[in-house]
C-alpha cells in the first residue's frame, strides 16, 4: 500500500474543493462577455461547474487482497457510495452500500476480503464511526454504535484477516482506546485504556509495539510498548521536530519500526528505529525535500520505494523489489502517477495517473504481464475539455526563502509559452488550508475552473508549509499574520511583476486557514486586494483555540507552540492582536464568508462575530451558511451552489466569465444569512430556487 505521510493539520487541507462559479447572468441569461482585462484570444469553451465540481463517475479504485474484485466509489441515486466489480469487468459493477444523505469517502478492504469497511460522519460533525458492509450481501453493519466518538484505524494486517485494531473516545473524548474488532462478530475487546497517548503503533500481528506521549513543550516521546502493559521510553522527539517527525510502519522481520525524522537535519529522512534500544539507522534522504512518504511491501512490511515531493512527486526505488515498476510506471503513465492498493500476491496494482490537462483515472498494473489498463476516468465529461496546464515555480521571499508556488494561465492566453500571458490577467491567490500541509503539482479543480473563466491563479507554499524541511515549518511560528502572509504579499508582487497581473485585479481567496489568510489581507492589507473569498476561515484566535475538538488533546501543545498560547496573558495578547476581528474596521473591499454549520474545527461562532462586527460598522459583507455542512462542502449541490455565488461574486468584483446559475442551486441547503444584494443576481438566483 501507498504510505504517503500526512503531517498534522489544525484546519485541515483545503477540503472544500473550493472551486468558484456564475451568478451574474441569474438563472438562463445568456454568459457574460469576457472581461476586457483578460487575453484577447477565443475564449476557451465554458466547463461547466456540475463537471468540475459535482459527482464524479467513478473514484478511488481499490483491488480486494485476493486481486479479483475492485471496490471504487460512484453514485447511487446521486449519493458518492461504496461499488465493487469483479477484476476485468468494471462495467458490471454492483453497489454495496446505500447512503442517501453524505457522499461515502473513506474506505478501505477488510483484510479478509469478505467486507469492504468504511468511515461515516453525521452531517460534517467529524464524528466518524466505522461500518462494514458484506460483499456477497451487500448488508451493512455499524461496528462502533456510540455517540459523539470519532473512530480511529490503529492497525490492519493481512496476518490478522478477521479482525483489526480501533481506537475509540467514547470513554474519554480526549483520548482514543484502543479496542480489537473481530470482524466476523462485531466484537469489541478493550487492548489499551488509553489516559495520554496521542497515537499507537501496531506490528503485523496487531500487537501494540510504540505508544506515542505529547510532552509539555510540544515534543512526543515514543514508548516501546511491552507485553504485560509496561512501556519503556526509547526516543524523544523535539518539539521542533514533531511535524515532521514520526513512525511510518513496522515490517514483520527486524525488530524495528520506519521513522521519517528531522532530528539533527533539515529535510525528513528514513531511518529504522531499533525497537529495543531505540538506535536509529539512515536508510534514505533527498536533499531536495522531506521524504514525504514510503512504499511497502503488503506481506511483509518491508520498505521499497520512497517519496520526494519538491516542484513535482517523484518515486525512488529501494532496492530491486519494485525498482522495474517504478521505471516502467515511470515510462508508461505520461504525468504523475501513485499506487493506491496492491493485491495480497502483489502483482495487480492499482495505479491514479494525473496528467494535469486531463481527468485523472485509475488503471490497473500487472505486474508481470508489464500491462497498464485503464480502469475508469474519474471526471469522463472533462476529456476534450480545454483543460490548463500547471507552472511550477520558484518564487524568492523578500527574505531569501525559496517559495514552491504553482501558476496556472487561462488556456490561449500564452501564446509565446514564456510562461506569462500576453496581457496581465485578473488573479486569484488561492492559499492553502493547514497551515501545516503544502500545495502540490497536479490536476487542480479550483485552478482549473478559475483559469477557464479567465483569471490567472497562484498557490503559494508560504513558510509554515511542509515537506520543505523543518527550517520553512519552523519559520511560521507565530508567524500568522506576520512573515506567512508577507509570503503571500511577496508572490503577488512577483505576478505583478512579471507582468502576469495588475496590482488593482488581485482577490484573494481560501478556505480553512486560507480563510483566515483572505481574513488578515482584507483587514490588514486591504490595498493589496480587490475583494477576497473567505470558507471556514477563524476570524479570532482565542476563540478558535478554545474550542478545539477535545480529541486535538495531543496535539494542543503544538499549537499553543505554533500560533499562541491562550493560557497566557502575552500569548492573548498576541492571539487578539493577529485575530482578523481586531481590526475588521480596515476592511474597504467586498467579502464572501462561507461557513458550515457543524465545522468542529472552526465551528460556526467564527464566521458569526466577524459577520456581526462588520453589521455593526456598517460594512458590506455576503454570508453563506450550510446547516448540513462542516469544515467543508461535501454534499455536491452544496458545493456546485456555493461556487455559483461565488463565481458571481469574483466576476462583479474582477470581471471574469461566468456560467449561468441553471440548476446549480438546486437540493442545496443553502443560506444566505448577509449580503445577498452585494452579489448581482443572488436574489433573483434564490427565488428561482424556490
């Protein structure tokens, strides 16, 4: 299986997909003309947000363990559920489950391939509880029945085929226990009452090997884990460290366990971590970036390729294992490619190739036949669509960091390929959420909805991004509002410069802690922007630090560390003095706020104040509410209705293109609290609806 390690995250990655789409033209007027700012060549043909942003077909190809059946996701009655397939016959694929309400997302096989298991949360709530559905019955069953609990997957083997190992908070919502699921009878048995470990690693036979403790000062110390219940203390890991420091696995032979580290070095590394003295050993290092991720092998554990994420993802091989796959998926894929399942034999594969100026799709290898078969395209209504492609860059910061940052131009608008159009173009600045993920290198559906109706769009790896070394992470701290967004300041002024935008036809645009980005530049620099776009953002710190979910419980140390420390009188202080609300009064250009109403991570409160403080001072403001939602649009007519308002919002703000609303609003739940006159068309868009 693909191991690529996601590093923690206090809002989240963008999870919105948050593309932008049409409203000025109201509901069936014809589309507006292309602004006159934008390059004068054809206009590319229109894509439609239903295409960009709706249900995909097919997504999330994964090949059972005895490599005869593929279970993938599609829609059911226009709800994202669980299909399988038998191998070679996509087409006669048969539903399994039968959600009516939230697309199914998160999935995975039962080790012993008679189950296809899934995670489902209520509404946006983030409480995700585990279920299981049979393959020949397709009957689902809820296997952890409790109440506000967010189930954890500690451990899963094919040693181990009717059973795997759950962490569970319904004792302690600060805390996760870990229980052992017999998968045959729904059997919960307590392993581990867990009062102060953030996370827990298991060996193929699902023993709990290492315990990790969060320590006051931020760090993790890792705890071999004895028979008996005795832990022993075998590595600390600094607090500097932490993000990008932690266990990647334990293979069945050797006694140790894969640590990607930054201990001592900039860049993450791979090393074995001997389980009895906690002795480390290099294995592999990139000098370009962190290892972000490995590949292991799925009977034994053992590592076989590593991953290197700079400007673009690449695969490295370790050893001969994989090393003739790797160059021939190298070779065969034509873009970036990733395995997301291997069968329990390891000769199929399932592979997600993303070229960029196409859908992704997934294919199916065989390995030793060295065939590549396409096993569905994820977004079919997008081939022979004018689809754009992606710039990587290199963007300096006024203070000689280098920033990773990728640039993507209307289709036609660089005739030369100098890769800057032939006329500056509006911008949108899409900032990432996180902060502690990256931009990447790919297909991007907001990147390319935005260039189709004619801006130019720029996504920044601001410092306090990962997987650039921990020297960039580090330099965020308590860095919001300050040397982060001057990051994004800096970018801006490159596109400027090289002649890719007018200083006057910038919006900036995010959601989660790109929310709060658009939030701090539209208070604190308020010149720099023609209006910006705001999903989920916190607006104050000190309240969002206070209501964390009570599970972030390992995690809040950091936090403290990274942003401000809220049980401090000067960490307050800073807290209110980088809070977009302290200082809504400079804002001077148009906003949208889009929030969920159940977001358990920057829960509704967020978006409240700002909205009522900008009320009471008189300035315009347009606000969306989700009752259904949370940190995060999951539900496609949500989605495609909220880029609806919010491509008529940038298009009155910067004049691009728009598509008319059409159906786009309709099952949405859709509020607009604020503003609806600010959005020319609104109005009239949601008396349609009704």
């Amino acid at each position: 299986m693909t191991s690529k390690k996601k590093l923690s995250s206090l809002l989240g990655t963008t999870i919105l997909a948050v593309g932008l789409a049409g409203l000025l033209s109201a509901c069936g007027k014809e589309e507006k003309a292309a602004a006159p700012t934008a390059t004068t060549a054809p206009a590319p043909e229109l894509i439609a947000r239903k295409d960009l942003f709706g249900n995909p077909s097919r997504s999330g190809a994964s090949i059972s363990p005895d490599g005869t059946s593929i279970a993938f996701l599609a829609p059911r009655d226009g709800v994202m559920n669980i299909w399988v397939a038998p191998i070679g016959q996509i087409d006669a694929a048969r539903p399994l489950t039968a959600d009516t309400e939230r697309p199914i997302r998160r999935f995975f096989w039962a080790p012993n391939g008679t189950q296809v298991l899934y995670l489902q949360d209520k509404g946006g709530n983030e409480d995700f509880l585990l279920y299981g559905v049979d393959v020949a019955t397709a009957e689902t069953k809820l296997l952890t029945p409790f109440e506000k609990t967010t189930v954890q997957i500690v451990g899963v083997s094919d040693k181990v085929p009717d059973a795997i190992l759950v962490g569970l908070n319904n004792r302690d919502p600060r805390w996760h226990d870990v229980h052992r699921l017999d998968l045959k009878t729904g059997q919960l048995t307590l392993v581990y009452k867990n009062d102060g470990y953030g996370g827990f690693d298991a060996d193929k036979t699902l023993t709990l090997r290492l315990a990790s403790k969060p320590l006051p000062d931020g760090g993790m110390q890792v705890e071999r884990m004895d028979p008996g219940g005795k832990t022993t203390s075998i590595l600390t890991i600094a607090a500097d460290d932490a993000l990008s420091t932690g266990i990647s696995g334990i293979p069945v032979e050797g006694g140790v366990a894969y640590l990607l580290s930054t201990a001592g070095r900039d860049k993450a590394a791979l090393y074995t971590l001997d389980l009895k003295d906690g002795s480390t050993k290099l294995l592999v290092e990139s000098d370009k970036a962190d290892i972000g991720g490995i590949l292991t092998n799925p009977e034994t554990g053992a590592v076989e390729a590593y991953n290197v994420d700079y400007l673009k993802e690449e695969w490295i091989p370790v050893g001969d294992a994989v090393a003739a796959d790797i160059a021939f998926l190298n070779d065969q894929a034509k873009g970036q490619w990733a395995v997301t399942s291997r069968s329990r034999d390891d000769n199929l594969w399932t592979i997600v190739i993303d070229r960029v100026t196409e859908p992704a799709a997934f294919w199916l290898y065989d390995r030793k036949a060295k065939t590549l078969n396409r096993l569905f395209t994820v977004r079919p209504n997008l081939e022979g669509k004018p689809l754009a492609p992606m710039q990587a860059l290199e963007i300096p910061s006024r203070d000689g960091k280098v920033l990773v940052s990728y640039l993507t131009l209307p289709p036609g608008a660089d005739a030369n390929g100098d890769g800057t159009p032939e006329k500056p173009l509006p911008l949108v600045l899409n900032v990432h959420g996180g902060p502690w993920a990256r931009d990447g290198y790919g297909y991007n559906s907001e990147h390319q909805w935005l260039a189709n109706r004619g801006y130019a769009v720029l996504s920044v790896n601001f410092r306090g991004s990962t997987g650039f070394g921990k020297g960039f992470t580090n330099a965020g701290d308590k860095q919001w509002g300050r040397t982060m967004h001057d990051d994004l300041i800096d970018a801006v002024d490159w596109a400027i410069g090289k002649g890719i935008t007018p200083k006057d036809k910038v919006a900036i645009y995010g959601g989660s802690y790109g929310g709060y980005a658009t939030l701090w530049g539209m208070t604190n620099t308020p010149d720099r922007f023609a209006c910006g776009v705001d999903i989920v953002g916190p607006s104050n710190l000190n309240t969002l630090l206070a209501s964390v979910p009570a599970y972030w419980a390992a995690f809040f140390e950091q936090l403290a560390r990274r942003v401000g420390d809220p049980r401090t009188e000067e960490g307050r202080a800073l807290l209110t003095e980088r809070s977009p609300l302290t200082h809504v009064d400079k804002i001077a250009k148009p906003l949208l706020i889009a929030q969920g109403a159940n977001d358990p991570r920057v829960k509704q409160a967020e978006s409240d104040q700002i909205v009522a403080a900008m009320k009471a001072k008189n300035i315009p403001v347009t606000y969306v509410l989700y009752p259904d939602e949370g940190h995060g649009f999951a539900r496609p007519a949500n989605r495609t209705s909220f880029y609806a308002v919010a491509e008529g919002f940038l298009s009155h703000c910067l004049g691009g293109r728009q598509e008319p609303v059409g159906s786009d609003f309709d099952g949405a739940s859709l509020q607009v609290l604020e503003g609806a006159d600010y959005v020319p068309g609104l109005k009239e868009a949601l008396a349609a609806k009704k």
